[in-house]
C-alpha cells in the first residue's frame, strides 16, 4: 500500500506512524487482533483491541480505494481520455466519493438524454451555450436542424440536456451539493394515508421532520423499516432554491441570450440527476453510520453477555419450563455433561404441583445438586416461585437464566451431534443448565443475532454484523482463555490463530491421545504449525500442568524469562507463583535484555500474582419481588428489583419478572448528563427501578432508575 495513506491513517487515529507501520507488518504476518494487544504491546506502543481493529479497517478501505484507482485509470486510458492531470487527481485521491466524483464522466452509462442529443451532433451547440458565447442563439440553433432534429427548440432542449448532465458530473459542483447536505439536509417522513391503521407503531413518525446530522441511528433504522415495510415515505433533501442558486453561482458567468437556456439546464441538473444522486449517497451513507452505531450498542451487549458472571463448575439441575408439555428436567455434572432427565408437570392443564415437589427433592438429593437454573421463557417466573418455595434441604442457589437463543442450539448440529437421541427440548434445558455454569462457552455455539441483545439487528448490514459480532466473540473468548482439555471445538474455534479445522483437530487429538499435558503437544496437532502455535498457546490453559506457566496467560515465549528469575531467586516458577515475598524481589529492568520488554514483563508479574485468573465478575443471587406477574400488578411509584436485559442508545431495558421488559430512557438512568447508557448500566446488571407510566394497550412499562 502507498505512503501517502499512512499519514493520513496515523492523524486519524491519533497514533504515530511508527505505532501503524508494526501493526500493519504484525497483520501481514498473520497476527490477531487479540494475539497483537497481548503479547505485542512493545511493538505497537500499547494498542488495545479497539484501535487495533480500527487500524485493520483503516488499511483495508485503503487497499480497495488503491484497487478501484487501478480500475478507473484502466477504464479511462481504455477511452484515450486520461491526461496527465486527470491521472495526477485520481492518484492523489485519498476519498471515495471523490474519486467516484472524477471518474463519473467516464464511467460507463446506460444511454441517457444528453447521450442521444450527443448522437444528434448538438454537442457544439451545447459548447456554446455553456460558455455563454454572444451568439445570435436561434440562428445558431438553426444550423443543426435536420433528420433527426426537426425544430430550433428541439435543437435547444438538446443542448440543455448535455449541459444538464455536464453539471452534474461536474466534480466541483458534486462537492458543494455534498458539502450543502451535509450541513443543512433535512431528514423527513409521512405516513401512507391509505396505511396509516396499519402503520400504528410508526405513529411518531407519521408527520415527521429531522436536520440529517442530528437524527440518532435507531431513528434512521425505525424510518428506514417503516418505509421498506410500506407505511412510511422518507425524504432527504436541502432548500432547493439554495442549492440550485450555488449551482448557478458556479456555472453561469454573464448574461446574455444563453443564460435563460444554461440557467435552465443547471436548474434540470440539480432536480432531475444531482438532487437524487446525493439523495441516493447521504440515505446509504447515514443507513451505514446508523449501521454502525447499531452494530457498537449489540456489540458491546454481546460482549457483557459474554462476560457475564459464571458459576462455574458446579452439579446443576436446569429446567426448561412450560405449560401443555410440561417442564423438561436434565441434571448435569460439573463438567456439564448430562446424567439423567426427566419431565414434570407441576402447571395447568396437569397441575401435578406435590408431584413434581417430590420428583425434584428426590433428583437434588440423589444427585447432590448445588445449583438450579429455571428458563425464563414461557412458565418460567411460575417455576421459580414453586422451586424457591421448595425445602430441599441442602439450599441450592436458584437462578432464573436468560434463555434467550437456547432454542436455537437444540435445533443446530452441534446439539444433534451431542444428543441424537434426544428432542430439542432437553436439548434447551442443557444449554441453559451450562449457561449458569460458563455464559461464554455455551453461548459461542449460538449465532450471536439469535442471542437478543441488539435492535435492528435484521435491518443492518448483516455482513457487516456478522464481522463485528465474530470479533467480539474472538475477544471475550480470549480474553478470558480456555481450558485446553475441556474447551468443545465451538470454543476453540473463537481462539487465536485456530479456527474450525484446527479446533476439530484438537478435539479429536484429546479423543485419541488422552488429555494435553503441556502446551508444547499442542504442535503434534495435524496441521497446527509454528504460526498457529504462537498465536494460541499464550490463550489456552492446562491445569495442573507438569510446567506451572501452562495454566497461566504467560506465552511460551517468555518461560525463558520466568525461568531466569526463578534462577536467580533460587527458587523454582512454581514457588515464584505462590510466594508473594518473592515475586517483591524481582527487579524487572534486570530482564529487559532478556528479549522482554517493561509492558510484557509488567504483565507477567501481574500474571504471577494470579495466574488463570477469570476476569469475570462472580454471580450474584436474585429474585423478582413477590406478587408482580403481569402488567396489571404494576402501579406507578412501585420501586422494583430487576436485571438489565438490553441497552440501546436511548436507553435500558429491564426484566421486572413481567413478561414485557420495561424502558428506562436514558434520561431516567443517572442523577447526571450522560450521552451513553452504557456510562450507566452494564447487562445483566442488578437494579432498582421505579415504575413512571403503564400502558398496557401497548405493553410498555416506563421505569426510572434515577428515582429508585
């Protein structure tokens, strides 16, 4: 890629083009994202993930302009039209719309007016006109009557239509109706009269009217639905007279017996070709930033989701509740394979109530069960209530799980390849089961759209979504690193440097040889080479390893350094892990020459003190208050607990124990500004809120946190 792209690059970003040019040679090589922010901090100044993957996106726009520069210089030589100036402009393009804005006379085009007044031979007069050239214009127009041009006016209307398009090719004239736009475009739209019953839930934007810059993505996303849907029309556009008196401004120079005829012809340009094409560029432009706010805010709630507390390894009984076909019992080990399951109606229409109390105290106490996770689907709220009214005893922690995409994995493959032998909702009621014990690696066997912590999610760029959700997965997964001899091959998948050929040899590795025993068997694995080892072992954990740095986050690459301190401190890595006395002694600038630089050395003291340790937070136990099982058990100033279950740019859903989540609006978050919920609450997070307004016709509960 040129030079010229790297400044430009590095002042965007705000990095140095030192910092760029290491992350551009790490990636070259085959370096992840979450591989570059770990182990690579001396080269890239300390990066983090965000800006890392934001250098990736910045080189590969980059690398695209230089092949579509490749394709429009190829096309316009192909014509004998590419001077050396135009050539110089294109190659010095460093923008998209700029370059397209240069290459647009010459782009290849369905024939249009000015192209068939052009065959008629009116190009001269339309020279004539453009230039404002004093003329006896009719007598002009009168030379170019013939076959195909029978009248003066016809001649005229001719030449007006290949200045029209002249102008509206016009690079210049392009730039100062983009600039217009982008300053003072207003974002309007109206309710189809004939739909307007229909279109009820649109009711906001029935007569509705925005300047562009300010209109938030969900805003664009709910107007671009309603209009794809049929009941909305949407519009874009500027003052009109303003934009058509710059065009004039720019193009007519003196008055004469042309200027009615170029005024007209600029005036057509803009209504008729400028006027819908920079429509056409601001709708895809704002759809894609509406896009990628969209795609941050389900991003980031994939990413808490993700992180979410686990209770890990623990003997679980999970329920997948319901009604006609009653609730779906498994009981799972603490690895999270499945023992035994069964089926209990303790709901209408069977009512099997002392029934399912006395089968359920019986598979607790058999199973020595230490935790039970209730679906919080259909049935779910009522589960809970007859579950924690249960004396079992031992006092198993009782949690309501999101169930949310649970469905999903007990129709996929994946789950028909564990359990052939068992129906989908069984299949439900192990997801959510292990998703109490470890949210991340049950999770990433689910399509993260079917997860149901975004909005819009089907109205996005689903290419787009799909790269950015993949991302997040990468990063929790590595983040928190996985147990080598336990991961599934969905979870090995998500690690640096592995992918689903290598994670499927690694299962089947474990499966033939027996559990790894170091990280350096790793490279016995078929098809696992040097690369892929460097990228994932620093990611993977063995525990109870023979070399104590396995079960840690260290990298094989700096056992040298750990093993050098341990040396000097006579002692050996597994007692530098476990006395702290010892770990003081270390005097870190001694190992700088050791091939280690501070940052990664700062990090493996840090990682000495706790080696493996999870990041995430512990679980919390909850309950939803007593007595509130619908909407119309709410009354406003009821204070309520409850758990975040969606953030959005305009504010927080919260599941009170209700079946409709309730809207906390971002003003209703903090006793302060904020511009982002996200400042406020984070998913799942515990919360007390206030209830502000009911309206049960629509299902919509308003909620305060602020007043709680």
């Amino acid at each position: 890629m040129k030079n010229q792209y790297y400044g430009l690059i590095a002042e965007n970003l705000s990095i140095s083009e030192k910092q760029l040019l290491s992350v551009a040679r790490l990636l070259e090589e085959g370096g992840t994202i979450p591989f570059i922010a770990r182990y690579r901090k001396e080269a890239t100044g300390n990066l983090d993930e965000v800006k890392l993957a934001a250098i990736r996106e910045k080189l590969a726009y980059f690398r695209d302009l230089e092949k579509r520069k490749e394709t429009v210089l190829k096309t316009i030589d192909e014509q004998g039209k590419l001077s050396p100036a135009l050539k110089e402009q294109i190659e010095k393009c460093t923008d998209q719309h700029q370059l397209e804005d240069l290459y647009l006379p010459y782009k290849p085009k369905r024939k249009t007016r000015a192209i068939a007044a052009l065959e008629k031979g009116l190009g001269p007069l339309a020279d004539i006109i453009y230039l404002q050239a004093t003329v006896n214009l009719d007598a002009k127009a009168g030379e170019f009557l013939g076959e195909t041009v029978k009248t003066t006016e016809e001649a005229l209307q001719g030449a007006r239509d290949i200045i029209a398009e002249r102008v509206s090719e016009d690079a210049g004239a392009r730039t100062a109706i983009r600039n217009l736009f982008s300053r003072e475009a207003l974002l309007t739209s109206a309710v189809i009269k004939s739909k307007a019953e229909e279109a009820a839930k649109y009711r906001d934007y029935f007569n509705f009217s925005e300047p562009l810059k300010q209109c938030p993505s969900h805003r664009v996303l709910a107007i671009r639905r309603g209009e794809k849907e049929g009941f909305l029309s949407m519009d874009i556009a500027v003052e009109a007279d303003k934009a058509i008196s710059r065009l004039k401004k720019m193009f007519v120079r003196s008055a004469n017996a042309c200027t009615p005829h170029l005024e007209a012809a600029v005036e057509d340009a803009y209504k008729r070709l400028l006027k819908p094409s920079i429509e056409t560029e601001f709708r895809l432009l704002h759809k894609n930033k509406a896009d990628e706010e969209a795609i941050a805010v389900f991003s980031e709630n994939l990413r808490q989701l993700l992180l979410a507390a686990p209770l890990g390894p623990r003997r679980i009984l999970a329920i997948d509740p319901g009604y006609r076909t009653g609730c779906k019992v498994v009981l799972l080990d603490e690895q999270g394979s499945l023992l035994e399951n069964t089926t209990v109606f303790p709901h209408p229409p069977q009512n099997e109530r002392e029934r399912t109390i006395k089968q359920l105290k019986d598979l607790v106490s058999r199973h020595r069960t230490e935790a039970i996770a209730i679906g919080n689907g259909t049935a779910g709220k009522e589960t809970e209530k007859l579950v924690r009214s249960i004396d079992f005893g031992t006092n198993p922690r009782i949690f309501l799980v999101n169930e949310s995409g649970a469905s999903i994995y007990s129709a996929s493959e994946a789950a028909r390849e564990e359990f052939p032998d068992k129906d989908v909702t069984v299949r439900g009621a192990v997801s959510i089961g292990r998703r109490l014990m470890d949210p991340l690696s049950e999770l990433v066997k689910i399509d993260p759209k079917s997860i149901g912590v975004g909005q819009y999610q089907h109205d996005v760029n689903q290419t787009r979504l799909k790269e950015s959700l993949d991302t997040v997965v990468e990063s929790c997964v590595n983040l928190v690193g996985v147990d080598l001899n336990t991961a599934t091959k969905h979870l090995l998948n998500y690690v640096s440097g592995l992918g689903p050929k290598l994670a499927a040899n690694i299962v089947q590795y474990r499966q033939q040889k027996g559990a790894f025993t170091s990280r350096k068997e790793l490279l016995k694995v078929p098809l696992l080479g040097d690369k892929a080892f460097e990228q994932c072992a620093g990611f993977l954990r063995i525990l109870n390893a023979a070399h104590p740095l396995d079960e840690s986050a260290v990298h094989p690459e700096s056992y040298p350094v750990v093993e050098k301190m341990a040396a000097d401190l006579g002692c050996t890595v597994a007692e530098l892990i476990t006395k702290k006395e010892l770990r003081k002694k270390i005097e870190l600038r001694k190992y700088l020459k050791e091939g280690a630089g501070e940052l990664t050395l700062k990090d493996i003291l840090k990682e000495l003190e706790k080696p493996g340790r999870d990041p995430r937070e512990e679980l919390q136990d909850f309950s939803f208050a007593e007595g509130i099982d619908s909407i119309e058990d709410l009354r406003p100033g009821m204070v309520l607990p409850g758990v975040v279950t969606n953030i959005t740019k305009f504010g927080a859903f919260v599941d009170i124990g209700i079946k409709q989540d309730g809207l906390v609006h971002i003003s209703h978050l903090a006793n302060r500004f904020i511009k982002d919920p996200a400042e406020a609450v984070k998913l799942q997070q515990i919360v007390r809120v206030k209830v502000l307004e009911i309206d049960q016709a629509r299902s919509r509960v308003q909620l305060s946190i602020k007043e709680a």
